[in-house]
C-alpha cells in the first residue's frame, strides 16, 4: 500500500504532536513541516526525521493531505489556498473565525470532492466511542472542561478554545435543534471570557448544560448523560466510563475501562483512512459549522449581558 505524504502547517503544541503521530503512523510519509517560527520548524523536523519549510507553500506539491494547526485567525487563509490546489485538509478547530468561511470551505470542498475534517478530538476518544453505544435518547447532558491558565489560545474565547469541543459532542447526542440559550461568562486574563457557562434548551425537550474555563487549578474532562432508566458519567482523562441502570429491582453499576489509541492518533489515523477511501469524516465541514455556529450564539448572549 502507497504512503500518502502529509504535511503540517504549524507546529506549536498541537501541531508538533500531529507531527509526531503521522511519523509515526505505517501508512504516512511525513513529507515536511512548516511554521512561522523557523527554530521551531527546524527543532520539530528534526525530531520527526522530515523537512522544515520556512513557507509552507513549496510543500503544496508535494502532499495529498495536510494538517492545518496555525492560529484560528489564519485557518480560512490557508484553508482556502489547499483547497484551490486539490489538497485534502485536516483543519485544527475551531473550524473558522465566521461562519461565512466556515461555509464557503465546507461547500468547496464538497464541490471539489475533497476531504475536509475539522478537529474535534472528542470524537475520537476511546471512551466516547464506547458509550455512545449505550446513548439512545438523551434527556439531560452535563459536560465540565475545566484547565489551567496556559497562554494558548488566548486570541478566542474559552467558548471557542475549550467548550467547543462539547458542543460538538452534545449536538453528536442530541438529535434535535437548539431552541433556548442562556449563557454567562467573565473575562478575567483576557479580552474574552476565560470562564463559562451556557445552558441550552432543544426542540425536543433536551437540556444540556457546558461548563468550560482556563482558569481552573486542576484538569477536568467530564460528560454525563442522563436518559431513561440509565446514568452514564464519562472521564476523559482517565478513559474510565461508569454506567447506571435502572432494573426492577434495583440499580446496577458497572465500569468501562476503555483501552486504546490515544485520541488524537485515532482521529489522524481516520482522517488518512478517509483521504485514501475518498470518505466522508465523522466530523466534516458541516458537522463542525453547526458547532461553530452554536459557540457563536453562545459568545453572542454572554456579549448582551
């Protein structure tokens, strides 16, 4: 089986470890890496046995797929220029700074019948994989991301860099459209907010309440699913799910301790399975323009406050 070349296009933090997952994954040739800061390219390529390009636009011809892990404001920019050249592409999220972009990419790329992922890695956890199985119709959906101040990020909201990633998730639960937002948060550290909240209410009676913040002492990745007769409460960090089942007698309690893949190299791995088979991902432009577009709703009733 041919290697496909990839590249990546920004390596700060998360883009290093896109670097080093696809050097690592068999059926990947990790063609060169490319960042702004030049000793940073160099140090990564190094790392990953590749090439640093000071610009990335002389690897174009080079590569079938690429990952785009530059800073949000610069994702449409990029974004665009692959897609005019026939590049399947891996966006980091959030997906676009507006909606406007996010919807002229997804619809070039559909056009172009390329390959068009955008990273929301929750999907792709092990432990999510597995109890989504047991999640049938969801009433009430809970989700804590909690973290430490890191300076990442720090030109969005903690909307866009942090709860994002469960508004994906609810909206992959829930079958049904938001109808009622209600929505807090305070900005402390940055221009944005650093903390919130938003409660969101669904045609179909669903609520689902999302807590993110950056400004938390300790790490926190939980999700709680509430449906008839049965509780499922889900760590992300540990992989450990715990399930509750209402019995006619009693209530029985079992743990999963999911084993796998980290997420991130389970979403990577995915997205290059979908560029040789010419499939569609499981988060595609469109699924991640009705996150973004909800995460803006959500920025919108904390600015009327």
């Amino acid at each position: 089986m041919a290697k496909i070349p990839v590249a990546v296009i920004g390596v700060g933090h998360l883009g290093s470890i896109h670097a080093r997952i696809y050097s690592q994954l068999p059926d990947v040739e990790l063609v060169g890496v490319s960042d702004v800061n030049v000793r940073r390219s160099n140090k990564i390529a190094r790392l990953f046995n590749t090439t640093s390009y000071p610009d990335y636009r002389p690897l174009l011809d080079k590569v079938h797929a690429v990952s785009i892990a530059v800073p949000t404001e610069h994702h449409y920019r990029v974004a665009k220029e692959l897609l005019a050249r026939n590049i399947n592409i891996l966006v980091e999220k959030p997906f676009t700074k507006t909606e406007a972009e996010a919807v002229e990419l997804a619809k070039t790329a559909q056009e172009k019948n390329l390959v068009l992922q955008v990273g929301h890695v929750e999907r792709y956890s092990n432990a999510f994989m597995k109890i989504k199985e047991l999640v049938k119709k969801p009433l009430f959906v809970e989700c804590h991301r909690l973290g430490p101040f890191t300076k990442r990020s720090v030109d969005i909201s903690v909307i866009l860099d942090l709860m994002i990633h469960d508004i994906d998730i609810v909206l992959a639960l829930v079958d049904s459209k938001p109808v009622q937002i209600d929505a807090v948060g305070v900005k402390v550290l940055t221009p944005w907010p650093d903390i919130a909240n938003a409660r969101i209410r669904f045609a179909n009676g669903a609520v689902a309440n999302l807590t993110a913040s950056r400004l938390s002492a300790e790490r926190m990745r939980k999700l709680r699913i509430f449906q008839e007769d049965t509780y499922i409460s889900c760590d992300y960090i540990t992989q450990v799910a715990k399930v509750y089942r209402k019995t006619a007698t009693r209530i029985s309690a079992s743990t999963l301790v999911i084993k796998g893949k980290e997420p991130l190299r389970n979403e990577l791995q995915s997205f290059i399975d979908c560029v040789r088979l010419k499939e569609t991902p499981i988060v595609s432009g469109k699924e991640a323009l009705s996150s973004l577009a909800l995460a803006f709703d959500i920025e919108q009733k904390i600015a009327l406050r």
